[in-house]
C-alpha cells in the first residue's frame, strides 16, 4: 500500500477547512494533518508536519495564501502548492503561479476539481479548474514552459 499524501488546509473560514477536511478525509490514499486558518499559521504548520501537499487560500488575514507560498518554497523540502479562492482574476492566477504554486482551483469547483488537481500536481503537471484553462498557454509562456 503506498504512503497516504498527507495535506495541510490553510482558510480562514472554519466551514471551508471542515468541508475540505470532509471531502479529502473521504478519498483513499489522503490524510488531513492539520489546519491553519492565516497564511504564517500555515507556514509554521509546513515546517512542523512536513505535507506532501498544502492548499492556501489565496486571501487570508496576516499573510495571504501567495505569500505563505512564496515562504513556504523557500524551505529545504517544500509540499506542492495548490492555491484555492474563488476569484478567477488572470492577474492572481500567474501572481500564484509565480510564488511556486503547483494548481489553481476555484472553490466553486472544488468538489469535482481538487482530488484531480492534487493528483495532477503531485505528477509534476500544473492545473487549472475548467473555468481557467484558456489561460494555460500563457501561464506556461510566462513560466517558460
């Protein structure tokens, strides 16, 4: 059996966590290991539980979700990032993207998208939810991809 991807949720709103936490917790092969409700709480959580995968919401108080990416990929062995909002601006997509996150997912898709998308990232491809994908040749233009 292999090792379960291991996940840090990172939200400000408890019922976003507990709903994530709910759909993750009833896919096999994945393990919730904590929380965080800022970004500095989740990149503290990072550096304490080791995820192979955290998702941050893009806006959050203290620090927002692309900052704590940028912090969190600057640590030795970093999880894959997967940014989670609902704001479907190109501007933050390649802002997220930039910071080292591995997915973009709009969480008005999320219960179809996000076991996907954190396969698909895991495997080293990037993703975008359905309603993003026109921006995928630019995003790899601005990646150089």
């Amino acid at each position: 059996m292999a090792d379960p991807i291991n996940i840090l949720i990172a939200d400000d709103h408890m019922g976003v966590r507990r709903a994530l936490r709910a759909l993750l917790d009833s896919q096999d092969g994945i393990k919730v290991l904590g929380e965080a409700a800022d970004g500095q709480e989740a990149v503290r959580l990072v550096r304490e539980l080791h995820p192979n995968v955290a998702i941050l919401d893009a806006q959050m108080p203290i620090m927002n979700g692309i900052d704590a990416a940028r912090a969190i990929k600057q640590m030795a062995s970093p999880p894959t990032i997967i940014i989670l909002t609902m704001f479907s601006m190109r501007d933050l997509v390649f802002k997220a993207f930039e910071a080292g996150s591995s997915a973009y997912v709009l969480k008005n898709s999320v219960s179809e998208e996000l076991v996907e998308a954190i396969q698909e990232a895991l495997a080293g491809r990037p993703f975008l939810s359905e309603r993003l994908r026109h921006l995928q040749g630019e995003l790899e233009e601005r990646l150089g991809d």
